[in-house]
C-alpha cells in the first residue's frame, strides 16, 4: 500500500500536472488539425486545468428566515455536522461568508440572519435588518447560486416579504457584480407534512396510499411556491429547480449520526452542481459524494483527456508521444481518485496502472511503440490507427478508474472492465464510456 499521501505530494502532484498541460498545449500548435478541432481540444485541457488546478469552494448564499434549515440543508449537503442548528432562539448572527471543511474540501456559504426573525440571533450584530446584513457581505463576494429556503408548512404564510427580500438580494448582486446567480428553492421539512407519520425517507415500508397521500401534498407545496415566485418577474428568470425536501439529521453530542431521514437530498445537490462553474464541481461532488455526479464528471474528463490523447497521437513524430499521452492518462486517474475523495496523488495513480497488469502496465509501453511504428512506417493511415488506440486506451482506463475508485470495483474487475471497455471503444469509436 502506498504511503499516505501529505500536502508536499499534493502540491508536488499539482505541479507536475501544470507542467504536462502546458506540454501538451505547446504540442497542439503542430496538430496537424484543423483549426476547430484545436480550438475543441484547447476546451478540453481548459476543463481538465480548472478541475485539477483552479477548483475552489463552492459558494452558495442561503436566504430564508428563522427555522427554515438553512443550517441542517448545509449539514445534509455533507452528510455530517459542520453547521450548529439552532432549535429555539434565531442561532446565526451576523451575514457572514463561511468556509465549512472537512477533509474532502470546503463549501463557502453565506450564513445569514434569518428574514422575518422574531428574535436577536445569539451572535448579534449591529446591521439594522437582517438584509442589510446579507447586503453588506454579498458586496465582498457573490454567490455562485442563491438558495432561497421556506418551510412546507410556511409557502402561504408571509412569502411575500420574504421574496421582496430576495428581490432586493438580487438587485443589489448584479449592482455590485454584474451577475444575477441562478435560484434554487426548496421547501424543507417536508417529513412534517400530512400523514405525518409516513416516512418518505422509507417509503418502501410504508402503505402506498400514505405515501402518495403526502406526495400530493409535496406537490402542492412545490407548485405554490414555483408560482409565488414566477409571479415576480425579478425573479422569475433566474429560477432553475423547485423541490419539496427533507435534511434532518440528529447527531450525539460527540458528532456521531444519531438519525438520517434526508429526502430528496441527492436531488438537490444534482441541481446545484448543474448550475456550478467547472472550478467548484470537483470540489462539490467530493463533499457531496452522490456516486452518479462523480461519475458523470469522471466520465467528461474521461472523454476529454481521450480526445486529447488522440489529437497528440496524431502527431507526425515517432515515439515523442509516447510521454505526454502516458502522463495525461496518469493524470487522468489521479483526477478520479480525486473525485472520489482521495489525495491528488500522482504515485498512486501510476500504481494502479501498474497494477492492472498486462494489459496497462508491461504491455502499455508496447503499445504506444507500436502505435509510433505503425506512424513512422505508414504516416498517412497511422495516424489515424494511432489516434483511435489512443482515444480507445485513455477511455478504457478512465473507465476502469471509474470502476475502482468511484464504485469499488477490485483490481480484477478494473482489469475486466478495461479489456472490455477497449475492446467496444476500438469496435465503434462512437462509445464514450457509459
């Protein structure tokens, strides 16, 4: 087992990572190409540079008033307490920008005063509302998405005041960013509705009728609140997702799950990982760790390091492919471990290549000779017989990456999974990877 991987490695792995993509940029000025296709595959290196290198956290400002669980929304997103619910007295103060870590990365959420609150928040501050306090941070930085919370048992209850409020938000984001965010509204505690002993979380053990009983009343719910806000033609443009969910979660007093009834969570956490910019999605699907988001994403830079692979491939030079393509693939690896949560670790990823065997290890050297032979023996078709191996091997072992790291495949069925992959890629190079 390699060694545990420390931030040194990291840094030195992002480095080296840095320097391949700038490598294999230089080398796309000789792409014997046409001008679009380099200009696509100069796209894909933008791709795999912002996910490897300029990720970030994600940041979300999260808008309702007291007791709608913007908090718990916040501890559902990471499956565990980094957000302090407050049960009686409003519990958050002043507006402020929060970075909340774990080990997997960092969500920056902006904390707000809840609007319409009957109480000083415990940390009280000295804004005289609780939108200017929001005002007063969103002027430092702007959200990548506004989440605006009501409670399901609250949609036909003061709304109005509360979307005034959010018209201001935004009309004060594009004043002082030039940006109006996209909109995401959920309406939480939806386990509290009617019949409310009907878990939804668990509704295989629950009587049918029940079920759909509460579901009509979700409905309900959802399209209420999608109309109040349609209505507002401020605000109306920029609404994306509407959904009835449930975040609660009970921890002990020592951190550890006490009870998980989340509903819909996954849901939520795919619309706004679908309104993100490329810089924050890595780090958000690490956080969130909903298995089909990261495979999707390991998927596209899976297809996109392919293309590139097969694009240097194309090269008129023997042999001098062979380095960039086998660390583009290397760093294709590394990129899915990271996904999946691990370290970015160069020296593991190439371990799994060598564990592979045959087929990626020993044989892998072999193969990209071949290709180069084939070139240097035949120029005009070997280089499109090169390109194709190229776009079928990188996309066979992004595929047996997906495998191992985000669904815990073993080594053996990594292997299974390659051959195969390769085997259909190389039949018709129109299969990406599913």
């Amino acid at each position: 087992m390699p060694e545990p991987t420390t931030e040194d490695d990291e840094a030195k792995t992002r480095k080296l990572i840095a320097e391949n993509i700038r490598r294999v940029e230089e080398m796309l000025r000789f792409l014997p190409l046409p001008a679009g296709t380099v200009d696509d595959l100069r796209a894909k290196i933008g791709l795999l540079r912002t996910i490897l290198l300029e990720q970030r956290a994600p940041a979300f400002a999260l808008v309702g008033r007291r007791g709608a669980g913007k908090s718990s929304t916040v501890n559902a997103i990471f499956g565990a307490k980094v957000a302090e619910v407050g049960h009686v007295r409003a519990r958050t103060g002043r507006g402020k920008w929060f970075d909340h870590t774990t080990e997997r990365g960092a969500l920056s959420i902006l904390d707000t005063r809840g609007i319409q609150e009957g109480s000083k928040p415990a940390d009280e501050d000295d804004a005289p509302d609780a939108v200017a306090s929001i005002l007063a941070e969103l002027k430092r930085k702007s959200p990548d998405v506004v989440v605006f919370l009501i409670k399901s048992t609250e949609t036909d209850s003061a709304i109005d005041a509360d979307l005034a409020a959010l018209e201001r938000i935004y009309a004060e984001v594009e004043r002082y960013h030039r940006f109006r965010p996209p909109l995401v509204a959920i309406a939480t505690h939806c386990d509290v509705l009617e019949p409310k002993a009907t878990r939804l979380h668990r509704a295989d053990l629950e009587p049918r009728e029940d079920v759909e009983e509460k579901l009509a009343h979700v409905s309900e719910v959802e399209h209420h609140l999608e109309s109040k806000i349609k209505d507002r033609p401020k605000l109306a443009p920029h609404l994306v997702w509407v959904r009835g969910v449930s975040t609660y979660m009970s921890f002990r007093e020592d951190g550890t799950l006490r009870s998980d009834e989340r509903w819909r969570v996954d849901e939520l956490v795919g619309a706004l990982f679908k309104q993100l910019p490329d810089a924050g999605r890595g780090t958000f699907v690490r956080i969130a760790r909903v298995r089909g988001l990261q495979d999707e994403l390991a998927s596209n830079l899976s297809r996109a390091t392919a293309a590139i692979c097969a694009g240097i491939a194309a090269l008129p030079i023997p042999v001098g492919d062979i380095v960039p393509i086998t660390t583009l693939q290397i760093t294709l690896v590394a990129a899915i471990a990271w996904l999946s949560g691990r370290p970015l670790d160069k020296k593991a990823a190439s371990e799994f290549l060598g564990a592979m065997g045959a087929n990626v290890g020993a044989g892998f050297l072999f193969r990209e000779g071949a290709r180069a032979l084939i070139k240097f023996v035949f120029p005009g078709a070997g280089s499109m017989v090169s390109g194709a191996v190229a776009f079928a091997g990188t996309l066979s072992i992004g595929s047996a990456a997906r495998a191992y790291f985000l669904r815990d495949a073993t080594i053996e069925e990594a292997k299974r999974v390659f051959a195969d992959e390769k085997a259909a890629t190389e039949e018709d190079p129109q299969k990406t990877g599913e």
